[in-house]
C-alpha cells in the first residue's frame, strides 16, 4: 500500500470548519483512500473513503485531488468532540483487507 | 446495531504471567481482525481471520502469541509469556468481508488496555 503524509497536529477553533490534508503522491490507481479517527481511549472510527470522487457523509467532506496524489478531509463545523488523532489510509481492497495506520494527524478543536 | 464488544477493558498483569482478550465482533461480520497499538503510535495489524482460517498472520509473534476464533463468530488473544513491551492496547475489528470497499470497512472495538508489570 503506498504512504502517506500527513502534518503531525493542527488546531482549529470551535463551529469553523477543519481541514486536514494529507499526501499520497504514490498511489496507485486501484487503491483507495481511508480516513479513521481516534478519539483518546477509544478505538478508531470509520469516518469516509473514496476512490477517485468526492465523497460527502454525515460526518465528513473528502476531498480527492484530480491526479489523486493529495485530499483533504473536511469536518464542516468542528466541535470540542473532533478532538483525535486523524489517520489518513491507502489501500488496495482484495489484499488482505489489512490497514497501515502512519502516525495521523492530531487535530485540537479549541472553544 | 451493536458495535464490535471487547473485553476486558484494562488489564495489569507481571511479566511472564498470562492474559487473554475477547472479542466480539459485529453480527454477520465475516472478517475479524486484532491489532496492537503501543502508546503513540498508529495500530499495527497482528492477525486476521476470514470465518474462522486465518488470512494473515505475518506480524503475530508465534512464540508467545496466540489467536484462534474457532466457530468463525468470537476470537481470543492470548499471550504466555508476558513481557513488559508488550504493553500496548489491543485492538479488535471487524469488516463485513471482502470483495468491495464497503465490505471491507473495518469497524474497531474500544479495545483492552495492557500494562505489564
């Protein structure tokens, strides 16, 4: 599965919207891109995946750059709870199904 | 829909002592998968299983490490001996199966705090 970059923590204030970025200029054309996040404690969450589209879910905005090289996930109106560490993932489906956590992005929302 | 359940929550144990962990996953989830996660870093997969085979269990230390999910529903997650790295959480998800990317969405439990002592 190709890598990912992603800044190592962002802050970002409550009711604006968060963007996280992340790079992954080796991807290859059947891999898909993953966003997981994880709250303090508490197991990763599944937030939203894409392949070459935008995507749009009740939690999130990913944004896929036309070469596929870089996206961006969007949280509309960050709240206090978004507080994590976000994971951006790529993978192929059909390889063992098996996740390559990097070191994510630890986002602060502050009031 | 329940969530994939794990248990215990939090563990402290001694070195060369030996623990065990349960896992529940999603009902009607073919893929269950347990990862380790060491403090500060990223989760890093130790085995998976697809009904109840295993699909890859390339980063499973064998020699204290052992896994089994015999009725292709729940799993346990043993290690004997302990040692003090491997205090860790450990993680269990699970994923509807394979074939498409919404199958193979991976869902975690809250997983099991390890401290060894």
């Amino acid at each position: 599965d190709a890598k990912t970059t992603q800044p190592t923590s962002m802050d970002c204030a409550e009711g604006r919207a968060a963007n996280l970025p992340c790079n992954h200029s080796t991807i290859s054309g059947n891999e898909y891109v993953y966003w997981y996040r994880q709250i303090h404690s508490q197991g990763p969450q599944y937030i939203i995946h894409g392949l070459k589209n935008n995507e749009t879910n009740e939690m999130a905005s990913l944004i896929i750059t036309e070469d596929r090289k870089s996206s961006t996930l969007i949280l509309p109106h960050a709240t206090l709870r978004d507080t994590a560490v976000y994971y951006c993932i790529v993978r192929v489906n059909n390889a063992g199904n098996m996740l390559t956590f990097g070191g994510g992005t630890r986002l602060m929302v502050k009031p | 829909e329940a969530g994939v359940a794990q248990s215990p929550r939090y563990k402290i144990i001694e070195k060369r002592q030996s623990v065990a962990f349960w896992c529940n996953p999603i009902s009607g989830h073919a893929t269950l998968y347990w990862y380790q996660q060491i403090l500060g870093q990223g989760p890093k997969l130790l085995i998976q299983f697809q009904n109840n085979g295993v699909v890859d269990d390339s980063q499973l230390p064998k020699d204290r490490f052992s896994a089994e999910r015999l009725k292709g529903v729940d799993s346990t997650l043993k290690i004997q001996p302990a040692k003090l790295e491997d205090s860790a959480v450990y993680l269990c998800a699970s994923s509807l199966g394979i074939g498409t990317s919404v199958r193979e969405t991976q869902y975690f439990g809250p997983g099991t705090r390890l401290l060894v002592l």
